[in-house]
C-alpha cells in the first residue's frame, strides 16, 4: 500500500513539473500584453576576436599584429526570448575585426563586426552591445629572414637497397614576424618517416618546425611564411647485377644456333632507383643481323645504363666476339624460272631468262644437300600488268630444302610481254601418200 502511495506521489510531482515548465514557457513566448514574446538579454564575457587579412594584406606591407597592446576579446549582450537563447552557446559567436585598412605602425583602433558561426542564430537572436566596440590593434613592423631547411630521416630501407641523396624543395624559405622571435630560430626542419624496409622512393609534402641553436623547438604561433609544406623526395636505390646481351636477327642459313659467340663484360653491375630497375635483368648493347655477318668479326659497343642509374663496375664499353661455327657457300644454276602475278587478259609471256645462278649459303651438309631442282626463281610481274614488250623485273629466289639455306644477292629475270595469247607450237606437215 505504501509503495502505491509513492508511486502515485511520484506521478503528481513529475505532473506538477510539467505543468510549471508550460506555464514557464507560455509566460516567456506570450508575456508582453499585446501577446507578443518577451526579450530577454544574455551576455557572454571574453568572445574571443578574430583578425581578419593579418597574414595577408598586412604583411604585404611589411606591417604585423603585435600581441602586446592588442586587444584579443570582447563582452558581448545578446537579446532574443529566453527560449532562443537558450539554444546560442558561447562558441557560436563570431567577432572579427578587419586589418586590411591599416598601413601604418602603432597603437590603432578598428571596428569589430558580430555575426554567428550558423547563420540560422541571426533569425532567433541579435547582438544588443559590444564592450568595447572597436578594438585596439597595436601594429609593428614585420621582421624577415631565410632559414635553411634540415631534415631527419625515420626508418630502414631493406636489405639489399640503399638511400640516395635527399631531395628537399624549397632548401630555404623567409619567414616574418618579431625580430625577438625570429632571432631564436636558427633552421626549420621536417621528418621523413619511411618506414620498415624501404624497397621504393619515398615523396612527401610535409610540415615543418622551428628550431634554435641549440636544437630546441620554438614557439611559432606568431611566425609567417608563405610556404606550406616542404617537398622531400628519398630516392631508394638497388643495387643488382645484370647480363649484357645482343639483340641477334635471324635469317635463313644465318641461325643463332650456328654462331659462336662472347661479349666481354658479360654483366655489369649497376645501381639506380629501385622502382625504375625492378625486373631489369639484361641491357641490350645493340641489334645484329646475323646475315651480315661473313667471318669471324670483333665490334665493340657503349653499354647503355638507363638514365639516372650509375654503372659501378669502372668500364663503359663491352665487346662482341662472334662467327659462325660451320658457314659454307656455292653457287648453284637453275633452269626452273617461273612468273606471277600477270593479272590483265589477253597477254601472254615469254620467259627470255633461262638459267640462273643463285649464291647460297648455310652449313656445309645442307649447302651440299641441294640440288639445282631444288631452286625455284619467281619474277613477280606485279608492276607490269599494263606493259608490253622486253623487260628486266624482279625475281625472288626459294629453296626447296629441309635444310636451313639462305639467298645472298639481287635477282632478275627478263621477260617479254606481248598482247594476245601464247602461241601453240606448229604441228609437222604430214608426208604425202605414195
């Protein structure tokens, strides 16, 4: 029974409560007599004021905000219902005072300018005062200087790499402020972390500190620059070794499988940006094709070290030792003389070239191998479908071989090209009866 009764008691307060909030709120929407809302001031102490175009304009002018002198807050009365200003916090106020009029040193007044940070508290509430209304701004002369940049680097590069010259941009930057501030910073400098086991160049932007002689950290709340962030680049290298290789065209009966061949270094070792390197294993020294080659020749070649990359084994030329391990040559005539590629009707030709010499090349068996039947000349007639008469074209010579053979030389055949069609071999006239 008694737990009923304050239970129910419980009820009635919380009943009473609620009733004293509406009426509380009815009062403060409702409370003039003509039924419109009552006013109601609040006020916040030490707004803090913020300075507009302090690193701009002004230090375009060589001028700068001296803290000492310089008002930094203002107390401010707001007006609205109290149910509206209930809602407004202190850190929603916004004082600002322009500088971008100022151009000279000394103490100096400007205005202060209210508003909010949310745009939506100036349609409930409105400033009724500011103490004081203008602020008195102490202006000195701006201070400048260079200072150099250092750097630290945080971190290992793997096993195998290495770190190469860091890069930094700008290596020096002016900075502005108070001379008694300035004068304790003797560098500025950033910290490069590149982790665990660096395998890659590393680039960042980064921020920077100041620091005095002594390596110790300086305030630079009031310092200004116009450099934002500093760039430094840590080029990691490898180095590896590589083969030097050649870049051998084959042709028929000039195979790479028939050369002897050695190039003197046969590697190079080189170091250079890990990223640019990755998956290099060879250099290229040139191009060669085989069929130029008729006895045994030496030739040497620049090694190309890709660009930014540094050969480490002291020599810049590599040479080239090759010949063929069994090179035979004859020469061989054919009577089997084709053409092709007559394509316009109503013309017929005559091959005037019968027999060819051909000069083959290849190993000693399969030069020895071929047969003048084995050699087969074709005059292409490609360029001559609108001609007649006598003419020398181009012929093209195959070698019908298993054997690996090849052609050295030019080819013509001459042919005669006539309208009409071939004409048929006259039959012999039959012998009279007797």
């Amino acid at each position: 029974m008694k737990n009923k009764f304050n239970r129910r008691k419980a009820f009635y307060i919380a009943l009473a409560t609620l009733v004293a909030i509406s009426i509380w709120i009815y009062a403060d929407l409702t409370g003039n007599p003509d039924g419109t809302p009552r006013i109601v001031s609040k006020e916040f102490k030490d707004v803090p004021i913020e300075y507009v175009d302090e690193g701009s304009a002004l230090a375009q002018r060589g001028l700068m905000l001296l803290e000492e002198g310089t008002d930094t807050t203002v107390d401010v009365k707001l007006q609205g219902t109290r149910w509206d200003l209930a809602k407004v916090d202190r850190d929603d106020l916004l004082i600002q005072a322009d500088l971008s009029n100022i151009t000279a040193t000394g103490v100096q007044t400007v205005a202060n300018k209210s508003g909010f940070k949310d745009r939506a508290f100036s349609q409930i509430v409105s400033y009724e005062d500011i103490r004081p209304y203008t602020a008195t701004v102490n202006i000195g002369e701006l201070y400048k200087k260079s200072v150099d940049v250092h750097y630290e680097i945080v971190g290992n590069v793997a096993e195998g790499y290495s770190g190469g010259e860091l890069e930094i941009s700008p290596v020096s930057f002016e900075i502005r402020g108070q001379k008694e501030v300035l004068d304790q910073i003797s560098y500025a400098k950033v910290t490069l972390d590149i982790g665990t086991d660096a395998m890659a160049t590393v680039s960042r932007e980064l921020s920077y500190q100041y620091y005095d002689e002594n390596g110790q950290l300086v305030n630079s709340e009031n310092v200004h620059s116009n450099v934002d962030g500093i760039q430094v680049t840590l080029p990691v290298n490898v180095t590896k070794e590589v083969d030097l290789v050649m870049n051998f065209k084959e042709s028929p009966g000039a195979s790479l499988s028939n050369v002897t061949y050695k190039i003197t270094p046969s590697k190079i070792t080189i170091s250079g940006d890990a990223e640019q390197l990755r998956g290099v294993d060879s250099l290229v020294l040139a191009d060669f094709n085989l069929v130029e080659l008729n006895s045994a020749a030496l030739y040497n070649y620049v090694i190309p070290v890709p660009e930014g990359c540094e050969n480490l084994s002291g020599t810049s030329q590599a040479t080239l030792q090759l010949s063929f391990k069994d090179m035979s040559e004859a020469d061989i005539t054919t009577s089997r003389i084709q053409y092709e590629n007559l394509l316009s009707e109503g013309k017929y030709v005559d091959l005037l070239t019968l027999e060819m010499t051909v000069h083959i090349f290849g190993t000693s068996a399969d030069v020895a191998r071929v047969e003048p039947d084995d050699i087969l000349v074709v005059a292409d007639l490609t360029d001559f479908n609108n001609a007649a008469g006598s003419y020398t074209v181009p012929a093209k010579v195959l070698v019908d071989t298993t054997g690996d053979i090849g052609v050295s030389g030019n080819y013509q055949v001459r042919v005669d090209i006539r309208e009409g069609s071939a004409p048929t071999e006259e039959e012999p006239a039959e012998e009279p009866l007797e």
